[in-house]
C-alpha cells in the first residue's frame, strides 16, 4: 500500500477533533500491517515539518529508523534533571551521530527549585506528581508546535500497552500519535539494532532493560519483567506520557 493510499482526510491542525480522530482511525486500519519505515514515510509526508518524535535515549532505535526516512527532524529528549550519567551521554552521541535536530526540553522547575517547594525527594513520596512536574507538563510544552509526534510504543512491553494501534488519536494533546514499531517483538528490535550497529545506552549492558530516571529505576534480575525495575515498590507502571 503506498502512503497516498492511506492520506485521507483533512489535517487535524486545519480541521475539528472528529477529523483528527477520523484520519487517525482509517490510517490505523490501513497502516495495521505496514512496514515500519512506511508508517514513517505517511506521517512524513502528511504532516510535513509539523510532525516531531521523542526519546528516551534508551537507545537509537527509533531514531535510526525515523531519520533515514525523515532526516532533520525534530527529536524531543526530556531533561527532566534525574537522568543517568548514561542517558545524558547517548542523548549526546545520538545528537552526534544522526541527522536530527535535538530538542532538549527541561522541567519549569530545577530539581533544587522542586526540593524547595514541594520537599526533598517528591520521586520517592509521590512519584505520579512528580512524573507529571518532570516529564507529562514538560512534553505538553514541547508538543504545542506539531500536528504529530512518532512514539516507540510496542504492544509487547507491558500490558498497559498490548493494544496500542499504529495510527491513534491523541485525545489528551489534540493531535496524532503515530506508533510504527507497535507491531515489532522484542526479536524484531533485537535483529534490527544488531543488523543496523544502533546506538545503544551502556545501561542496557548492566541489568536496566528499561530505562527511565535514576532515583526510580533498578536494575532487573534476569527473567524478571523489563519494566519491573520501574518505581519498584510502588503500583505505578506508566509515567503518564502515554496514558
């Protein structure tokens, strides 16, 4: 199927919330069974330099693929001042290495600035709050410019996730979400990070299959959950980006 087959409908920026809900629903259909880099190319080519992607910097992947397609694109990094050394370094490399035009994006807080207000370690007392502080008011921020941002979501990292379309209606931002690994299996990330030589977070090496800030992220016993490392001892899952 070629990218016009699914450009139907009027951009959300020019149109209603039903129209953007509308096209995000029949691109969802017809793009269920394409391959990652044409998913990319629809976005591309619909939405032009009003669409931007983010990452965490767990590693390149994403990047790698939306930048062969899309290069000069905006990429969204959240600096949200609790990163690892790590993450810090391979936002830097991948900044480095890929054509992209880094978007580093930081909370209206400092942490010292949050200490003061809302107390010392705020991650450890009420980490939903300060998720929201750090990471969901930030991304709103950064969002505001585009008509629609690619996510690395895969139905497969956690159940909070199984049913993730490739195409969806970002009804929280009023804009499209376009998911194109959704499909891929852990194998499928595997092969393609080993066949491309992507960028990859030294993290990954030592116990962190998924990355997010360093007061709320351990390491992961082997066999254990990936995402189980995440807000360990609290019910939290999700950060509240993608809810």
């Amino acid at each position: 199927m070629s990218t016009t087959e699914a450009d139907t409908g009027a951009r959300p920026a020019a149109g209603t919330d039903e129209d953007g809900r509308a096209l995000a629903e029949r691109a969802a259909s017809d793009l269920e069974g394409a391959p990652a880099r044409e998913v990319i190319a629809w976005a591309a080519e619909r939405f032009g330099d009003r669409l931007c992607m983010t990452s965490s910097m767990a590693d390149a992947l994403m990047v790698d693929l939306v930048s062969g397609v899309a290069p000069g694109i905006d990429v969204i990094f959240l600096d949200t001042g609790y990163h690892f050394a790590e993450t810090i370094g391979t936002r830097d490399a991948v900044a480095a290495m890929y054509p992209i035009n880094l978007v580093n994006v930081e909370p209206l807080r400092t942490v010292a600035e949050q200490d003061r207000d809302l107390g010392p370690r705020l991650h450890g007392r009420n980490p939903s709050i300060c998720c929201h502080l750090r990471k969901v008011e930030p991304l709103k921020r950064a969002l505001e410019p585009y008509d629609a941002w690619l996510s690395g979501l895969r139905r497969d990292e956690a159940s909070t996730r199984r049913d993730v379309p490739v195409v969806q209606w970002d009804r929280r931002r009023r804009m499209v979400k376009v998911n194109p690994i959704a499909r891929w299996t852990q194998e499928d990330v595997d092969a393609y990070m080993a066949e491309h030589g992507v960028l990859v977070n030294p993290l990954q090496y030592d116990g962190y299959p998924s990355i997010g800030c360093a007061p709320c992220t351990r390491r992961v016993e082997e066999g254990e959950d990936p995402r189980s490392g995440r807000w360990a001892g609290f019910s939290k899952t999700e950060c509240g980006i993608h809810l």
